[in-house]
C-alpha cells in the first residue's frame, strides 16, 4: 500500500470500494476505503467490523449425512476410491447460499461408476451451490451411492459431536462464516491543521456473498448491537454501577393516593419523615444522593446548591431537576 495513490473525500464521510476481484469460485476479495475520520476512529471502527465481519455474517453448510451402508465414519466402501471420513470433509468444503432459516433436507443419489460433485446433490428450492464442480467422492464400480444431507444456516462455527446417532447419521464440523478473512488498516495524513485518517478494510469471502454484500450485512448488524441504547430511557439506567437495575419507588408524590394523604396531613408530617424515596427522583440522581448520606427530604433541603455541586457525578442539570421537583412539592402542599 506504500506509494499507492487514492483519492479520498475531504469533506462528508464517505466509502468507496477500490479494488474488487474473484480470485476463484469460492473465493472473493475486496477491497474498501472510509474517509475522512478523525484520530482514533479509524481503530475504532476497524476493529468493530472486523470482528462483526468474522463472527456475526450467517452462512449456510451441510451438517449431518446419514446413510444407513455405513457402519462407522472411519470406514471404506468396496468400489469407492474415498473413505467416509474424506467423504464427510468434502462436504463440509461445499460453498452454499441461501436465505433459509432452520435446517432443510438435501439429498445423494449416484449410480457409478463416475465422479460425485457438487452438482449432484438435490437441494431444497431455497438453496444453491456457488462452485457445483467440488469434488465429492470418486466411484470405481457401478454402485449406488445414496447419501442423506442436512443443511442449516448459522453463525460462527459448530464443532460435531463425538456420540454419532447409531443410524448412520454423521454431524459435519459446520464452518457457518461466509468471510474467511478480514483485516483493516489506517492511513494519516493532514489536512490543514487537522489530523484525519483513512480506514482501509479488506475482505476474502466464500464466494456465497460478495465482500460488498458482506460489508452491507456486518454494518447492519453493527448498528442493531447499539439500537437499545438509543431507545433506552435514562430512569432505566444505572450509570453508577452495572450490578443492579434501580427501580423507582413505589410511592411518589405523583402517586394519587400520597399526594391525597399530604393534602389532609401536610401539617402533621414533618420533613424528617419524608423520605428521598418518596420523592420521583431519576435512579441516577437518586443513587448520589443515598451515597452522600442524604436520606430525608429535611436532609436534601439543607443543603445549598454548592453542597450539591460537590456531590461526585453530579451536574448542573441535575441540580435544576431537584428544584423542579421541590418546586412541585411546594406548590402541591
């Protein structure tokens, strides 16, 4: 990348793809460039995507082969030139696409003698083959080889089980990743007085998306990770600790039935009776208030806003909230 010349925006962010080739059927690179970005988002982002890239894109493969003529994975057939463990790994090999959720049925059936491929196998309308010329199995003698498929679409990867179903059915290591690799780089230059940079993501896949397909879906689902925190309200959040959720009081002076009691009895409580818990305080607001000692509303109402200020976490918004509050007891009582 040394000495390599790429027009990059200055103004609005933008991508671009700059180089994109199928070095094979099953193997496709692309390469994308984000810019400009200040210093320090280019690692930011680049790491995010590489890890959504690698680890959260759903792919579709064979699972499970079953066929009742094998007695164990480790066996050979009279007439064909692989064992079924060889067997099992080229199928695991086998590039498919699809949109299917769940698992569905495929299917084997060849008379020898001949060579199984990819082409052979009966898939379910939903599911297509990206490379049907993978090699399978090698038949020497006019038999039949009928094989049971299982394909599913997943994420990550899925390690078989050792305890085979004793039907001669065969869990398959499930390579689910449609990327095989991704890697990102940075470049810096100035502009002006301004430090920027360009982010450099380059991306292998499978063949059954394009690195630009795959680029699409890791950025979508990037963004439905951060979706609940747009959408959370702040009561709803403990800023101070992530051990405990807070929940609000149950009695507030919002609540009808207090504020009905306090009309008929405001003369009759006093202030060192009411508690901060009675108050509609947000839990953040709350939960400072608790760890500086101030439990009642007496409490909270001799101290000025400087003693508050020096409450830590607290701001000024915070301090204009309690008022607010205060201000609606007062005209409530």
């Amino acid at each position: 990348m040394i000495g390599e010349k790429v027009k990059v925006s200055t103004g609005t962010l933008q991508w671009k793809c700059v180089e994109s080739r199928v070095d094979s059927k099953h193997l496709y690179y692309g390469r994308f460039i984000l810019s400009p970005l200040m210093k320090g988002q280019a690692d930011t982002i680049g790491i995010a995507m590489r890890r959504i890239l690698l680890g959260e894109i759903e792919g579709t493969c064979i699972t499970r082969a079953k066929s009742e003529k094998i007695p164990h994975e480790y066996s050979t057939i009279v007439g064909i030139q692989e064992s079924i463990h060889e067997i099992l790994m080229n199928l695991k090999e086998i590039v498919l696409r699809s949109n299917l959720y769940g698992t569905r049925d495929a299917s084997i059936c060849f008379q020898g003698p001949g060579y199984v491929t990819a082409q052979d196998i009966i898939l379910p309308p939903s599911v297509e083959i990206v490379d049907d010329t993978q090699h399978i199995a090698n038949l020497t003698e006019p038999i039949n080889l009928c094989i049971e498929l299982q394909i599913e679409r997943n994420r990550g990867y899925r390690i078989k089980t050792l305890n085979n179903i004793q039907d001669g059915s065969y869990t398959i290591d499930a390579v689910f990743m449609p990327v095989r690799n991704a890697n990102h780089s940075i470049h810096s230059y100035v502009n002006g007085n301004e430090k920027q940079e360009i982010l450099f993501l380059e991306i292998w896949t499978n063949g059954s998306l394009t690195p630009k397909e795959a680029l699409y879906e890791a950025s979508r689902n990037l963004i439905d990770l951060f979706i609940p925190f747009l959408h959370a309200e702040e009561e709803n959040l403990n800023l101070e600790n992530n051990q405990h959720k807070v929940t609000l009081p149950l009695f507030t002076f919002h609540d009808r039935l207090v504020k009905d009691k306090l009309r008929k009895n405001k003369k009759e409580i006093p202030l060192n009776s009411i508690f901060i818990d009675q108050l509609e305080l947000p839990p953040r607001i709350y939960n400072c208030l608790k760890k500086s000692n101030i439990h009642t509303l007496v409490e909270l109402l001799n101290k000025s806003q400087e003693d508050l200020m020096k409450i830590e976490h607290f701001r000024v918004e915070d301090v204009k909230n309690i008022l607010n509050i205060l201000q609606i007891e007062k005209d409530f009582a």
